[in-house]
C-alpha cells in the first residue's frame, strides 16, 4: 500500500503540500494540485479517511438513523431516496445504520455515527422518548435532527408531520359524504404516527357530533394481511359501516381484498381511505382515496437545517408540515349525504 510520501516523491513536492491537497486548507497552485492528483492514480494511493477527518474536523458524511422494521413500503423509500439525492447534491454522503429493536440500540447506532465522526445525524425514532432525544441533542456538539417527532427543549432540531390533522381530514371528508358509521384500522399502537392518526379520527367524529365507537378501530400492523384480517374481524361480529379509514395504503388494499371476498363492492358499500399514496394505489380498480404525507418536503428541510448549522445561513421556523388527501374512486357518497 501506498504511502503520502510516495505520493510526495512521485509528484515532486513536499508531503505538507500532498496534504494541503487533500485537505483543502492552504493554497496550491492548479499546476501542482494536478501534479498530486496524477501521482495519486499512478501510486494507487488512498488516504486514511478517519485520519483526515479528525484532523480537519470535517468528514462530509451525515447519519441516518432507521431502525429495520420500517424499511418496507414508499414512505421510507421516498425519505431514504430523497436523502440521499439531497445530500449528494450538497457534496455530502449518507450513511444509514439501523436501529434495530430498542431505545438503547437506537442511541448505540446514533453513537456509532457520531464516533465515525459523522458531521451530523438525523434520527428516525421507533423507540427513543423525546426525553432522550432532547438528552442526545444536548450532549453532543454535532447536530442531531429529528424526523416525526415533536420536541420539548431543542424545537428547532426537529421536523413532524401533522399526523393527527390529516387523519382528521381524512375522517372529516368521509363525514362530509354522509358517512356516520366509519371504521378504522390503526396501525401497531406503540408508534406514535399511529396513535396520532388514531386520535385524528376519534377528534373529527367528536367534532361531527359522533361517538367514537371501540367496535369499529381494530388494530392493524402495518401489512395487506393486517387490514384483510381488520375487516374479517369486524365482519364476523356484525359491525356495520359505510367507510373505512386505514392508517396505510398496505391495509387498505387488504381491507379491499377481504371485502371483495364478503360480497362488498367499494366504493358502492364501503368507502375506503388509506395514508401514504403508494404509487399502485392510483391503478387499483377503484383507484384508492389516499392522505399523500410530505415526506420530500420534510427531509429536504431537516438537510437544510443541518446545512445551516455546520455551515451557517437561515432556516425554516416551520416544524409542522401538513399532508394532502389525494381523492380518487373508493369514496362515494354515504347514506346519510346530502346536498348543500
């Protein structure tokens, strides 16, 4: 392997002007700097990344936490695709390390980052509370953002989507089509995107002068099979309702699947509302009504407030970012509809 001397000899200059090069700090005329870069091919030289990272401070490479179980489906390969094309426009480069399965493997992997000398790491949490997020902010000299979820001391470290009002106006739509009875599938509970989404849907029927019924939410995790199984469930104890509302477009197509099954057509009998816009949701027969969640939109904020941060400059005071419902074919008119 070659070394910075060779590179040095090769190139006819000292080994402080090779690392001026490569550091970028001091000046080199154009003439030398092509000297360096043509005795680096020739010698096949490749300098210690960690080396020149603590020794200029800087690494150009920001952190994605994720833990595993949400790396399935569009809204994650839209955040990571997005990241990824934002960062590489900045000339920086993403490194995602999963979460796995717990808060404490959550902080190990955002640790692992920062000891990687990671200029800065934005979490996707699954398990850390916002008390330990604040903590980590607070801890280490390197930004640290937070995406979907809203914090109490470090507000302008973190990016969150208005989970709870587009349920709400998913549900909100629904009721302003005649729709009274409207069941919902959630997703699994001890995530807050869906205990938001649950509590919009529970809001926009209280504030339609309706009950919320237990009967009618049936827990779903996240997958086609879940919202098949959702449906069954609710079928099999005689629940009746006119709509649906399910907390992805995963469930939703299973919801329609197991409909379909029972003799119910959508949207003639059941309506139907999924989160998250899939791209085969708009080719679906009906085409599926969908709550379009602005993931680019957040991402590119959160890289831009980092971009801020390390290299100086303004950003948005917005934290709260509202989502679009996409209304195609699967909702009609309910029972109770009337015209204004």
């Amino acid at each position: 392997m070659s070394t910075m001397q060779e590179v040095a000899r090769k190139a006819g200059v000292s080994k402080a002007t090779v690392s001026r090069v490569l550091t970028g700090k001091g000046y080199v005329s154009e003439a030398t700097k092509t000297l360096v870069y043509q005795a680096i091919e020739e010698t096949g030289y490749r300098p210690n990344l960690m080396a020149r990272n603590l020794a200029t401070r800087k690494s150009g490479y920001i952190g994605l936490v994720v833990t595993n179980t949400l790396y399935s489906g569009n809204y994650f390969s839209e955040l990571l695709s997005q990241a990824a094309l934002k960062l590489e426009a900045s000339g920086r480069q993403l490194i995602l390390v999963d979460g796995k399965h717990s808060a404490r493997e959550e902080q190990e992997a955002v640790q692992f980052l920062l000891d990687l000398h990671c200029d800065a790491v934005i979490i996707y949490p699954r398990f850390l509370s916002v008390d330990e997020m604040d903590l980590l902010i607070g801890q280490h000299k390197q930004p640290i953002m937070v995406m979907n979820r809203k914090l109490r001391k470090h507000q302008s470290h973190c990016i969150c989507c208005d989970h709870k009002g587009s349920s709400y106006n998913a549900t909100r739509h629904l009721i302003d089509n005649g729709h009274r009875e409207i069941a919902f599938i959630s997703g699994v509970l001890d995530s807050p995107t869906a205990r938001e989404r649950l509590a919009g849907y529970k809001e926009a029927l209280e504030h339609a002068g309706l009950t919320p019924r237990d009967e009618l939410i049936v827990a779903g995790k996240w997958t086609p099979a879940s919202g098949a199984a959702g449906v069954e469930n609710l079928l099999a104890r005689g629940e009746k309702f006119s709509a649906l509302v399910a907390s992805n477009d995963d469930m939703a197509i299973g919801a329609i699947k197991q409909l379909s099954n029972a003799g119910l057509r959508v949207p003639d009998d059941v309506s139907i509302i999924g989160f998250d816009n899939v791209p085969t949701g708009a080719f679906l027969s009906p085409a599926l009504s969908s709550v379009k969640e602005p993931v680019s939109d957040m991402i590119h904020e959160v890289i831009n407030r980092l971009t801020a941060m390390l290299d100086g400059g303004y950003f948005s005071k917005d934290n709260l970012y509202a989502s679009d419902l996409i209304v195609r074919d699967s909702v009609a008119k309910g029972p109770h509809f009337m015209a204004k």
